[in-house]
C-alpha cells in the first residue's frame, strides 16, 4: 500500500511509480527503499512488508536498515508465500474495484485440483459506502495479461537471490496458498511463531 498511497498523493514521486506499475515494470529500488525507510522510521510497533523486497539489493538495504538505523531491535521473520503461476494469473485477472465504494473484490473462482479459492463478490454488508452501493467493477489499470506476466517474469528473476538472502539469516519461512482468504488465519499464526 506504500506505493498506491504514494500514488494518491499525486507527487512526483507517485506520478513516476504509477507510470511504471502501469507499464508492468517494478519501481527501483531507490524509489521503494526510500518509502520503506520513511514509513519504518514512523512505525513504533510491528509491520508487514507486502511485496517487498523484490531484489537482492532491497533485501540487503532492508537487512542493514533493520540492524542500523532500527539499531537491530527488531526481530523479524520472512514469509515466502507461493501460489502456483496458472492460479496468480487468473486471480490477478479477476480483481475487481468498485467505483461506487472503493471496494476490492474478485470475480474469479479457482476450486479444483486442492485449491479452494472462490470469488469474492459484492456484498452489501461489506461495503464502504455509507449509501447503498450501486456496485460498479472495473479491474485495476496495472492488471492486464501482459503487465501480470512481466512481473512474473521479473519475479522468478529476482527471487533466488532474495531467498539465499534470508535463508543464510535463519528467518525465512515458506507458506503454501491452498484457500486464499481462507488461509489468514494458518499464515498468521506462522507470521507470529518465533
């Protein structure tokens, strides 16, 4: 949400992420490790990262930033969650958000070969209108086909690396996606395992 809230605040910094994120590019990592450190430098509690790092030289930044400018009091843990491509690709696609209420919602199904992952619709209890929601679904302008498959592509470039990285400092953790919203609670508790 770092980016996207930069991204609203219509700065030149948000004007040029946006640029990229709509191209399917990732934003450098100058860019995002500036926004993490500014937003860490402000978190007086516990924090997850989303998404991030998404290279070798941000996870490395992190880890330094963490031990020297965090003076190295924060335990943390990395949480690698892997969905197979086929299903990330078809969940992408049917991200959906209402222009009524702002809403994220999901049309897609994928409830075959172990996967229980069903559509996340509309539901009037759910929604952030005060009004009632006259639902409106558009997909997000950065996922499109082509854009979805260049960050898959730019992800299994980067991600050996970021793994060996975390692997080597003991705090990796993998987590497999089976249910999607379903698997909150499993993921959380190993979030918060020491």
């Amino acid at each position: 949400d770092l980016l996207r809230s930069e991204i609203k605040r219509n700065s030149d910094l948000g004007n040029a992420i946006k640029q990229t994120i709509n191209s399917g590019g990732l934003v450098s990592d100058s860019m995002t490790n500036q926004l993490v450190r500014e937003n860490l430098s402000t978190t007086s509690d516990s924090f997850i990262l989303d998404g991030y790092p998404r290279s070798i030289n941000q996870a490395q930044y992190l880890t330094d930033l963490i031990s020297r400018e965090l003076g190295g009091a924060v335990d943390f843990k990395v949480v690698h969650i892997t969905l197979r491509e086929d299903v990330i690709i078809r969940k992408l696609l049917g991200r959906r958000i209402c222009a009524t209420c702002g809403g994220n919602f999901n049309i897609e199904d994928v409830l075959e070969d172990g996967f229980d992952m069903p559509a996340i619709l509309v539901d009037p209890k759910r929604c952030k209108s005060t009004s009632p929601c006259n639902p409106v679904l558009l997909p997000r302008d950065d996922d499109t086909k082509e854009a979805i498959e260049q960050r898959l592509s730019d992800y299994r470039n980067n991600i050996g690396p970021i793994l060996d990285h975390f692997q080597s400092q003991g705090v990796l953790s993998e987590f497999k996606v089976k249910k999607g919203v379903k698997d909150t609670d499993a993921l959380l508790k190993l979030m918060l395992s020491t």
